[in-house]
C-alpha cells in the first residue's frame, strides 16, 4: 500500500519538473517552486517530503497516516495537473506589455503637462 504513495510521490516530483521547471528531489523542487504555488499545496507537498524518508523504511512506515498522505498527494497531483504552461507564458507576457504601457501613458501624459506648465500647449 506504501508503495502506491511512494509512486504518486515520484508522479508529483516528475510533474513540478514538467510544470514548473524545479528539479531535484520533492524538498528542493518545493522549495524552488514555492512562490508559484499556492500555501496549502505547498503545505500538503512538505508534508509529503517530510513523509518520504519515513515511508521507505519499513517499521517508520507504521508511523503514519497513509490515508492523509494519499489525500496530501492526490491534492498536490491534482494542482499541478491543471498548470497550463502556455497561459502561464501569455499572462506573463501581456502583464509585461500592460506595464510598459502604462509606463509609457504616463511619460506622455508628463510631457504634456510640462509643456501645458511651460506654455508651449
């Protein structure tokens, strides 16, 4: 039974390689793609790295609550699931253009006024 949760673990790291570009094992890829996840998953997900190194050796394994890890796991899965990387790219990129444009609307509404206080408008 702790082996199917052992493999939604690895299935959870292969997807925060694939979603959001953080390798390594499930604590460092947490950690790297903390501010882009949400608390509660990225709490659930500690709870899981935490749990890993316990689940591996057999009498620790006992220990825990196999039902709440495999809640744990089915929640981060099931986020990291719905990640699409082509909206995320085309958010990313129209907030950047939304800043350069309001950056640029006041430049030009500055200028205008200096002109306007200088007496050439």
């Amino acid at each position: 039974m702790s082996q199917t949760l052992i493999d939604d673990i690895e299935e959870i790291r292969a997807l925060l390689v694939e979603k959001e570009q953080a390798s390594g094992d499930l604590f460092t890829a947490l950690r790297k793609a903390r501010r882009r996840l949400p608390r509660r998953i990225f709490a659930q997900g500690q709870k899981l790295a935490t749990a890993l190194p316990l689940l591996q050796h057999p009498k620790l394994r006992l220990t825990l609550d196999e039902e709440a890890l495999k809640g744990a796991a089915r929640e981060v899965s099931a986020h990291l699931k719905t990640i699409d990387l082509a909206e995320r790219r085309k958010d990313r990129l129209l907030g950047l253009l939304g800043s350069m444009a309001f950056s640029l609307l006041v430049v030009v509404a500055l200028f205008i006024l200096v002109l306007r206080w200088r007496g050439f408008v």
